[in-house]
C-alpha cells in the first residue's frame, strides 16, 4: 500500500476539499483524510499511479505539494537536517564574505557548489581563504543580525522527539553556527567543520577532514548504529548536492526547496511547503504537533 499526500504553503492555505477529492478519484483511492485543513490532507493507494509524474507538475503549478511513498514505515525515529538554506534562510559562509567584503565572489561559488557544478571540498576552501583575517567577533554578530529559522523546524524536531525521536544537524558548515543553532531548534547534537582562528581572527583554513557529502552519508549511518536503529528508520532533509548521499540513504530523503540538480535527483520534493511538510508525510496531524 502507498500513501498520496497533498502539501500547500502554511501562509496561504490554498489545498481545497476539491483538488484533493478529484485527485483521490481520478486515482482510486482511499477516503481521504484531513492532516490540516487547507495545507495537508492523504488518502491511501493501491499502487504509485502512472500519471504521478504530470501530476506532481500540474500541482506545482498551482503551489501543491505531491509526495507518493509506502504506506509502511513512514513513521520515521530520527531526523538528519541539513543546517545552510534548509534549518535556516542563509549560508552562514556567504554571510561572513559579506561583512569581509567578499560577499559576491563568495555567494557565487557557494551557489555552484551546492548546485553540484563543483568539487564540495575545494570550493568550502577557496572560500575560506576569503575569510583570512576576519575578526572572529563577527560571526556573533551574523548568528544575531543576519540568521533567520526556517518556518516549521521547531515544531519538526519538538514533535519527532515527543514520539521517541531523535534528531541530528549535519552541516558542511561550521560549528561556530551549528552550535547555536542546534541549541536554538533543540537538536540533540550536531556536526560540522571547525573555523580555524588565531589572535582574534580567522586565518582563512578549516579544520581537517572536512565534512562534506560522504562524511554526512557517514553521520547517517553512524547516529543510526548507535541508537540501534537504521538508516531506513531516517528522514534526511537537505537541498544542496552535498546532501544527495544521505537524502539517498535514508529511508525517507526530503529536497526542501532545492537546488534544481538536486532536486531533480529526488523522489520527494517539498517546493511550497515549510518545515513541518516533513511531519505531514510521516501521517502526523496538526493536533500531533508538539
């Protein structure tokens, strides 16, 4: 058996009894049930459709969300997210080139790489060495002035963990961010790459081995061992192609807003919904939410 679960913007609300009823009979479904009125609703399904492809396009045309999985296990005991773009609406690095006056230079190699266009490790240098002699005062004052949480992710994490939950932030980051952020959201830990520093200021290197796509994909599996359970008990969340190793090893991998690339690559794909879209597909309601 699978799931068919339709997705709207929490801000606009815009799902209606009609869209869902038509889809649930066109495709011979179950009786649909409501997870949310006007942003989340699912019916069950015999098999995945052939149509769902054009489906999922139509949808998106009207700012709807489609995911089509297994019924079974979607439940999921662990959360794998991803930090830059995805808990948060910035990458912390492209924030710190801008108050170094690199701002531009930095943005677009970072969005290249996380586009897949190149190699994760060497442009995370490349850009880090932009970074040579910024105070390290200022990534304070980024983490106040400049970040901003993604909608939905303490609801996600508040709720996983109600139910027995864990939850991991994996970054190709920095921990001067993934700290915070992690205690902010009410992760239970976090890993990313160290900022080197001396004397007050960045000196342009990063702690090695960098944490890039396999190290995330290692995270997975590691995490997972340790609480006894596996990767198919896991939802990852990413958008960058850093993130393509774990959202393919989890059992559910979510491309929230992602890159194209990456996206493409991708068999659920949230584009209009927030955060707690990654609840609505495991079958939680609104009045589940912690």
């Amino acid at each position: 058996m699978y799931t068919a679960t339709l997705l709207a913007n929490p801000s606009r609300a815009n799902l209606d009894r009609v869209a869902v009823e038509s889809l649930r009979n066109a495709w011979g479904g179950g009786a649909a049930g409501w997870l949310n009125p006007g942003i989340a609703a699912e019916f069950a399904l015999a098999e995945i459709p052939a149509n769902h492809a054009q489906v999922w396009q139509s949808l998106q045309r009207s700012g709807l969300d489609l995911v089509v999985q297994p019924s079974a296990g979607r439940r999921k005991k662990m959360l794998l997210a991803d930090m830059d773009s995805t808990m948060i609406g910035q990458e912390c690095i492209d924030e710190l080139a801008d108050m170094a006056g690199k701002g531009a230079k930095v943005a677009a190699i970072t969005a290249r790489a996380m586009n897949g266009e190149l190699d994760f490790e060497a442009a995370l240098i490349e850009r880090v060495e932009l970074l040579r002699n910024l105070p390290t005062a200022v990534i304070a004052q980024v983490l106040a002035e400049r970040i901003t949480y993604a909608c939905g992710g303490k609801t996600l994490i508040a709720t996983m963990q109600a139910n027995g939950g864990y939850a991991a932030l994996v970054s190709g980051g920095f921990t001067a961010f993934t700290g915070p952020v992690a205690a902010h959201l009410g992760f239970d830990e976090h890993r990313a790459n160290t900022l080197l520093s001396c004397c007050g200021k960045l000196t342009g290197d990063v702690a090695r081995p960098i944490l890039g796509g396999d190290a995330k994909v290692a995270a997975l599996s590691e995490i997972s061992a340790r609480l006894g359970i596996n990767p198919g008990d896991v939802i990852a969340v990413g958008d960058g192609a850093n993130d393509l190793g774990m959202l393919h090893l989890a059992g559910t991998g979510v491309a929230l807003h992602a890159k194209p690339s990456v996206a493409a690559q991708c068999d659920i794909r949230v584009n209009h919904g927030d955060l707690t879209a990654l609840l609505y597909i495991q079958g939680y309601a609104a009045s589940d939410f912690a």
